[in-house]
C-alpha cells in the first residue's frame, strides 16, 4: 500500500530540476513539505506514518530515487 503513494511522490520529486545536497533528507522534506500542502488535518496520522514507512526503508527508497 504504500508503495502505491511513495511511487508517485518519487515521480514528482524527480520533476525537480535542481536538487542538491543529500538526496534522501531533501525527499523527506518534499514529502513533509507536499503532505502539508494541506490546512485539514485529517491526514495527519497518515502523514506520520508514511515518514515514518520512508524513515524505515531508507536504502530502498534511496535506489529508487537514483533510478532514471
């Protein structure tokens, strides 16, 4: 399940031109950052665990964000 809104959270993140710095920690605050976009908190938790899910799996996350 959470493959299927990390994957195209990923696809938006590499929409980004310039990205600078470590690869990983600037993921996690797009993430934050596109997750927040919101003022209604009701996704609150599922925010939290969605970071917590990338947190965890940072080697496999980090692979697919160097992938074209």
């Amino acid at each position: 399940m959470m493959e299927n809104i990390i994957d195209p959270l990923i696809f938006e993140f590499k929409k980004i031109k310039r990205i600078r710095g470590d690869l990983f920690k600037n993921f996690l605050s797009f993430v934050h950052l596109y997750l927040t976009g919101t003022k209604d908190d009701k996704y609150k938790e599922i925010k939290l665990k969605l970071l917590k899910y990338i947190v965890a799996n940072e080697k496999t996350i980090t692979m697919k964000l160097v992938q074209n």
